[in-house]
C-alpha cells in the first residue's frame, strides 16, 4: 500500500483515515475469522473434557471430574452448565467455599435461574444456614426453569420442607407446607398424599385429613391415604373416622401389624367412651365405673410402689379417689358434675401414674387418650 | 498551504498571518495525531488478539489441552522449541530477546521512537513459540514491544515529524498492553511510570485513547470478561490491615530475591561463551519442563488459569507457597537466557500464590481473619507488582481494575507501600533499570524522578539588602533613603502591581535633570522586570536572570509583597552546592 507523505498527510487527512479504517476493516475482517477457530476449538476441547468429568463422576472420580470440569470451564469461561457441574461437583465433595464461589458467580450472573438457586439451596442447608437456605429455595421455587419447571419447583419446595424439620424450624415448615398444599394440582393424587403426610408431620392434622380425605374422593383404596388419614383421625380424637379407615386399609393389607394394634387401641378407646351419645344413661354410668375401676387397680399399684415417701401427690389423690368411690356408689343420671368430676380424677389418677409408675396398660392408655379428647374438645 | 513543520514556521513567523498559519497547523496535526492514536489502538488490538490466539494454539498444541504432571510433553516440547527459539533470536531477530519494556523505553528515549517491524514479528513469533511451550514468562510485554512497534512503523509509514514519532512509541506500547492486560488504567499508568519515565500530560490523551481503543478491539473479539473471576473480596476490620501488612513485608522480600536472582544471574549468562547461547533457552525449558513433569505443570506459561484458581481456593497454602517458591526459579531461569517474554504473568503468578499462601498460615493462628483466599491473592499480586516491578500507582490501580472492587484499596495500599520500601531499601535499582544498565543503556526512571532533589526558588532566595523603594516616592526621598546602603540596583514597587529596578546613577542623573520632586512612577522608564514565586523550580530563575541582575520573588497571595530577591550569582552558587552534594549522596537532577 502507498502512503503519501507528510504534506499530503496535512493536507487530506480524511483520505488517510479512509485508508487506515480500510485496513482496519480488513483486520477486523480477517481476526474474526481467526477467533471465530480459536472459539469453535476451545469449545470443542471444553465439550471433551466435560464429557470425561461426567464419566469420571458416574464412575465416582470426583477430584478427576473437578479436574475436568475445572479445565472445560476455563476453555469455555461463559458456559453456565460447565459451572454449574462444578460448582456441584465441589459441593458434593464437600468444597462448599469453592462451590459457593462459583455458585455466587453464576447466581450474580443469572440471579433468576433456578438451577442456580436450587445448587444454592442445597448448598446452605448443608451449611445449615437456614435463613440463606430458605432465600435460595424460595429463589428456586420462583425462578425460571428452562424445562421441567412444575417437578423442578415441586423438588426445591419439598427440600426445603424436609430441611426445616431436619433443623428444627417447625413454624417456618409449617408456612411452607401450608403454601404448597395451597398450591396441589387437583388430580395429583401421589402429591397430595406426599403433601398430606407432611402435613401430619409437622402436627398439622386436620388440614392433613382433610387432604387424605380429598385423595380418597379421588381413589378410595389409596393405602396410604387411608393410612394417613386413620392416624391424622386419631390424633384429632376421631376415633370412630380412625377406625373406619384403618378397617378399609386393613382390608387391603391384612397383615398390617401397626394398624392393627391402633385399631384395637381404637376400639378399647371407643369400647371405654362414657360420653359416647349412642349411649343410655345407665350405659355411661356403667362404663364411668368401669373406668374408674381400671384407675382404681392403676392407683393401687402406684401407692404400693410410693409407700413410705412421703408428701407426694398420691396422697391427695388416694384421699379423692376415696371420696369419689362413695360418690360413685349412688350416682345418678341427673348428677352430671359429679360424672365430669369422676373423670377428671381418673385422668389425674393416669397422668400422674404414666409420669411415676412406668408405661400405661392398654385400658390405661385408652382412658389417658379419652381425657385428651375431653380436654382437646373442650378447648 | 507551505510543506513546512509547524517548528520551522515558528521559527520563522514573523507576520500575524504566519502566526496563524502556524497554529492552524499545529492544531491540525493535534487532531491527527489523537486520531492516529485510535487506530494505533485499534490495529494494536487486533495484533494482541492474534498474538494470544497463537500462543494459545502453540500451548494445546505443545502441551495438551490439561497439562499434567507425568505427561513426556511437558519435557520434550519446551526442549525443543526451545532449540527453536534460540535459533530465531541468534539469526533472524536479535532484537527480541527479554522482556521488551526496555527496548520500548530505548527507542522513545535513543532512537527517536524508531523500533523496526522485523520486532514486532520477531517477538511475535518467539514469544508466542516460548510461551506456549511452556516457559514461564507472560505474553503482555511482548504486547507492549509489539504495540510500540506497530505505532513506530505507522509514524514512519506517515512520515511524522521525529517529535512525534518519539511520542508514538508509549502510545502503542499503551495499546499493546491494555489489551493483553484487558486493564486500560494500568496500562497507561504503567506505561507512563516505566516507559516514559516522567509524568508528562503532552501526551496522555493520546495514550489513553489508543489504550481504550485497542482494549474495546479486544473485548470485541475475546469478550468483556476480566482476566479472573473474582469472589466477592473485602476488608471487614481495620485490626486486618495488619495481616495484609505482613504479605507486604514477605512480598517485599520476596520480590528483592526475585529481582536479584535475575540482576545476578543475567550477566553472567551473557557473558558465557556465543556457542552457550543454543544452549541455554533449550536448558532452560528442559529445567521448567522437569518442574512440570514432577508435579508442578502450573509453573508453565503464563499461569492465568491458575491464579484464576487459586483465588477460588483450589490449592492449599503448602502448595500455594511451593507454587510461589518455583515460579520464581521458572521465570529467573527463562529470563535470564534471554527468552523472549514478558514479566508482568508471573509477577503476578508469584505474588497471587504468596497471598494465598500467607492468608493461609495467618488463618491458621487467627481463625477469625475474615479475608478470603481471593483476597489475599489480589492483594499479593498488587504486593508483588509493587515490590518486583516497581511501579507502585500501577500496582494499586491495577488490582483494582481486574478486581472491580474499590472496598479492596485500603489493603493493596498497605501492603504495597510495606513491599515498595523493603524492596526500594534492599535493591536500589529497580528491575528494569538494572536490566537497561546490564545493558550498557541510562534511561529516565520514575523512581528517581520521584525521589530527587528539586531545587526551588526559596532555597536560592536572599532578603534584600538594600531598601525597596515605591514608585509614589520622590526623587529626591528615594535618593535619601539609599544613601546609607550599599547596593547598586534597587527594587521599586509599582503601583497597583508590579516591580521594576533602578540604580543609583539613574538617581543621580534624574536629580541632575531638576526632577527631585516628581515621583519614581513618573520620572522611571515604564518597563516591568519579571518575577518569581518561592515554590517555583530553581530552573525557573535561570530564563529571568540574565534578564536583570535582581529578580523579585513575590507572595502568591499578595503581588505587591515581597519575599525576597533572587541573584545570578545566588542561583549559581545553589547549583554548585546541589552539585557537591550529589556527587556524596548519590544521583541529582534537574526536575
């Protein structure tokens, strides 16, 4: 190429620009070409050594898949995937400050994805920092998910589930529960039960029966529904619900043992109720008796075994139980306070003996769980 | 329009008209040269993209695309491109060896910018070859020769003054290595501390234009991305301050025993017999490769992706501290044979390495430290930087820019200046002096511009002897108030401002003419004498001294004011003072 000299370089000036920016568009023309090499080869070599890090951590070779891992993302320094493998892979090997840098990096780049979030999540509950776990999870559950969103979000909502009862947060399992049953596609009848069994989990077992009862609408003889809903019915005290779902799952799977043996609680429980309605008066005073003989022979155990300590609370208690037996013997139907009160000293007379006088009988147990209904329904 | 340069019009300007002409002119070839300064940038950043492409080919291609330790490659192909390297620079390009920061400062400073094109592709070639292969040394000096190479060769093409083509040198170097840095800032900060030597705003726009140009080249090509991905850093509390002044202290020295291992060795290599000179890059790369082989491939090359590592916590301070140790003995041993490349990579190598390695065992006594690995890392390169090159505006700004966190500067400037003093007490010379003195050169250095002596007018200043008249004075008063002094020449100040001198023959001679009653400002001549402040340079005083025999020193904050006088003989004596004393305490210059 001829340049012009330093005269005709003052004087045109605009010639010689149009001249460099020529060459400089030829350069940019030609460098492209050669970068546009440079990238295709790097890339390939990074897909190549990605590749080999997933087999390495197929086969369990987690330092060599870092290593690769490592080497693809520095030939492919923007690919998301390739830092998210590794970022992963170091977390699951336990190099949660390298996976969180990477992590964090990925998360400043795309602080949306769910992905990011989810690796995120994880990666704070195994820290068990709860209030940066929930951020992340909750970043998950609202994020963007390229596919697979519905189960994507499903699966960060019940990690983080699983992680609050695993620390402890009852309340903040609790909100998150009730946000996901919220939220249950209708027809999902595995989700439901999931969600329902939770629920019973955390305490939660009223809205947990009312979902089992819902997944049974949809599929009566769903076992774990009615597994789930015979033990949510029991903790609420609706023992005639509990045994009907225990009969029909009984029904299905036989040789049930722990069914089984609640089922025969529940009957106990509902054989010993003196507030049963169905009940005439005589037939409540019958069973009031026959509860406070049960209580009777438990008290009498308790006081051979405290003779001679003195000042406890049996004292005060065999001193009523003696006053109520006379009471008893000439209850009528009309005497309703003195029904309460009978029962009232049988369920002093239980709690007191199941906290000094080792585990209850099954009779024993049915009378402590009647009172807890009394006492539950009257709150 | 005339063929005449600007400078040979004012030379000769006489009329208005020329006057004009001449600053049209001027002006124009501003804007060209600013103009010229974006595509010295621009074709500056397309030659450092090719540079770093071929470099990287040569490194997957020499060496795999994961070197490990073990692998027969990591011997066998630094040997002999080694062989191959050596031949160029014995044969085809002389001129290429080392670093390139030096010839750079040479050609601005000796050859009036002039720095051939065969350079430029002599040091593409072979540092390319060498840095890909494995020696331990890093592509951005070489980009700094190659961008000054291509701005001389445009100047020329262009047929630029020679003031101006002296100038295009820093302009390219800038260029070049902003790209190969991806750090606009630093380069030019370092190009202005260690190429120019002198901070110099004549040119500045230029640099920084063609520095910002050959940068938004790269950044179109290579992407945006920084040279590391940085975790998040910062300084939690202050009481950490003095941790980071530990790594400046270890820095320090580090950086002394890094730059006298190669002050040292580099001679003496030199001096070895001609037929050595096929030897000693091969050796050299054999050595590095066997330091590969046996379980250090990350001393090889430039090292990026390492320290890229590093500060993701990927290495433990044992081995961070081995890293450091080796990559000083890679990068002495390929430098002082004379391998092309460049410097600044594993400074920063060893200085990321050494962080990480002295945040580690500082974590180990004080768990509580809260800084990070990265932190320690960012902050060692900049400790490194400060210590071993000595460019220490460089060193800050530059950890800065490919950290993009400002919370970090408190550290870096700790660290640094512990680093900069223990190096600057212990080696006196900083590295690219020592290499330009080896060489037989004596370039301008920032260091010692930072550190002379400056002679100002207040240290040659006298109180005046004689009174100092006012021109509302009579003849015949002013006459009467000098009699008793011994003085020849005396100060009048004027009103509302300004000085001008009289003597006593004039006195005598307006009093032989009857004019005894009228004041000085109407019987003297109207004519002004100069004047000086004290914080003025000394050399200041030498333009007005011949000028008149007395110059007044005026306050900047009350003209009429006076400070004292300056004499010629009051100026000289000070120079010849300056100069004793030079000559017993070491260098003095004029600023």
């Amino acid at each position: 190429m001829s340049f012009p000299d330093a005269a005709e370089l003052r004087n045109r000036p605009g010639v010689i620009f149009a001249a460099l920016t020529l060459v400089a568009v030829l350069g940019f023309a030609g460098v492209t070409r050669l970068t546009k090499r440079y990238h295709d080869q790097q890339k390939a070599v990074a897909r190549r050594l990605y590749a080999r890090g997933l087999d390495d951590q197929k086969e369990g070779q987690f330092d060599n898949a870092i290593s690769d891992f490592r080497a693809a993302l520095s030939y492919d320094r923007d690919n998301f995937y390739y830092e998210l493998s590794l970022a992963r892979a170091l977390r699951d090997n336990g190099r949660m400050n390298e996976a969180e840098a990477y992590l964090v990096n990925l998360w400043e780049r795309t602080p949306q994805d769910g992905f990011v979030n989810l690796a995120l999540g994880r990666l704070a509950a195994r820290q068990s920092k709860i209030d940066k776990a929930i951020q992340y999870y909750h970043n998950a559950i609202y994020g963007v998910w390229p596919s697979n969103a519905e189960n994507n979000r499903r699966t960060a909502e019940f990690e983080l589930i699983a992680f609050l009862l695993r620390q402890g947060a009852q309340s903040q399992a609790e909100a998150e529960l009730i946000a996901v049953a919220a939220t249950l596609p209708p027809d999902d009848v595995i989700l439901q039960t999931h969600v329902a069994q939770l629920l019973a989990q955390v305490g939660m077992h009223d809205r947990a029966l009312a979902l089992f009862k819902k997944v049974l609408q949809e599929d009566r003889s769903s076992k774990p529904a009615l597994d789930g809903a015979a033990n949510s019915a029991f903790e609420l005290g609706h023992y005639r619900s509990a045994e009907g779902y225990l009969r029909r799952s009984l029904a299905l799977d036989p040789h049930n043992e722990q069914n089984r043996d609640l089922l025969e609680t529940i009957t106990l429980v509902l054989e010993m109720d003196p507030y049963d309605r169905r009940l005439s008066t005589v037939g409540r005073i019958r069973r009031l008796r026959a509860a406070f003989d049960v209580a009777s022979k438990r008290l009498s155990v308790c006081l051979a075994d405290k003779q001679g300590v003195p000042d406890t609370p049996w004292t005060a208690l065999q001193a009523n139980w003696m006053q109520m037996k006379g009471k008893l013997s000439h209850l009528t139907d009309a005497d309703a306070e003195t029904f309460d009160a009978a029962m009232d000293l049988i369920n002093q007379i239980e709690q007191h003996a199941q906290l000094d006088c080792g585990p209850p009988a099954r009779t024993d147990r049915a009378l402590l769980l009647l009172s807890a209904t009394r006492f539950g329904a009257e709150r | 329009m005339s063929n005449r340069s600007p400078i040979s019009i004012a030379l000769t300007a006489e009329s208005p008209t020329e006057t004009q002409e001449l600053t049209k002119s001027i002006s124009r070839e501003e804007r060209f040269f600013l103009v010229l300064a974006v595509f010295i940038g621009v074709f500056a950043g397309l030659g450092v993209v090719c540079f770093r492409l071929f470099i990287e080919w040569n490194r997957i291609g020499f060496l795999g695309s994961l070197p490990q330790a073990g692998d027969w490659r990591l011997l066998v192909a630094p040997t002999a491109i080694g062989i191959l390297v050596a031949l160029l620079v014995m044969y085809a390009f002389p001129q290429v060896r080392g670093s390139g920061v030096n010839q750079t400062k040479a050609a601005l400073y000796i050859y009036n910018g002039y720095i051939p094109f065969r350079t430029a592709m002599g040091k593409f070639i072979t540092a390319a070859l060498a840095i890909g292969s494995g020696q331990s040394l890093g592509p951005e000096d070489p980009s700094l020769q190659i961008g000054a190479s291509l701005a001389s060769a445009l100047g020329r093409r262009f047929h630029l003054s020679r003031e101006r083509l002296r100038l295009l040198a820093p302009v390219g170097a800038a260029a070049g290595l902003a790209a190969a840095f991806n750090a606009p800032i630093s380069a030019v900060l370092f190009v202005i501390e260690e190429v120019i030597g002198r901070w110099s705003a004549g040119i500045l726009g230029s640099v920084v234009l063609s520095a910002i140009s050959s940068v938004v080249v790269v950044r179109w090509f290579l992407g945006s991305e920084p040279l590391f991905r940085i975790p998040a850093v910062g300084l939690v509390r202050p009481s950490e301050l003095i941790a980071y002044a530990v790594l400046g202290i270890v820095g320090g020295l580090a950086a002394t025993f890094f730059a006298k291992a190669i002050g040292y060795f580099r001679p003496r290599l030199r001096s070895w017999p001609q037929w050595t000179q096929y030897i000693q890059i091969p050796l050299a790369g054999f050595l590095i490769g066997m330091i590969g082989f046996l379980g250090a491939p990350q001393v090889m090359g430039a090292g990026y992706e390492y320290m890229d590592q590093a500060m993701h916590d990927q290495f433990p301070w044992k081995m961070l501290a081995f890293l450091a140790i080796l990559k000083i003995v890679a990068t002495a041993l390929s430098f002082v044979c004379g391998t092309p490349g460049g410097m600044f990579a594993p400074t920063l190598f060893v200085g990321a390495m050494l962080g990480g390695a002295i945040g580690g065992i500082e974590r180990i006594f004080y768990p509580n430290l809260t800084g990070s690995t990265a932190t320690y890392a960012l902050v060692g390169m900049g400790v490194l930087f400060a210590g071993f090159l000595r460019a220490p505006m460089t060193s800050v700004f530059m950890v800065l820019e490919v950290s993009g966190n400002y919370s970090i500067i408190v550290p870096v400037i700790v660290a640094n200046t512990f680093a900069y003093v223990i190096s600057r007490n212990l080696q006196p010379t900083p590295i690219f002096d020592l290499l330009t003195r080896q060489d037989g050169l004596d370039l301008p250095s920032m260091e010692e511009q930072r550190e002379e002596r400056i002679l100002r007018v207040e240290d040659a200043m006298q109180t005046p002897a004689a009174p100092i008249l006012d021109s509302e004075e009579t003849v015949k008063r002013a006459n009467n108030r000098i009699q008793g002094s011994d003085g020849d020449l005396f100060l009048v100040r004027l009103h509302p401002s300004g000085w001008t001198s009289l003597n006593r023959d004039l006195l005598k001679r307006l009093i032989g003419e009857g004019k005894s009653e009228d004041t000085l400002a109407s019987a003297l001549p109207t004519e002004r004498l100069p004047y000086l402040h004290p914080d003025l340079p000394l050399e200041m005083a030498l333009r007005y001294i011949y000028q008149s025999p007395l110059v007044p020193v005026i306050s900047r904050a009350d003209f009429r004011k006076l400070e004292g006088v300056i004499s010629r003989e009051a100026v000289l004596g000070k120079y010849r003072v300056a100069e004793i004393d030079s000559e017993s305490d070491g260098r003095f210059e004029l600023s």
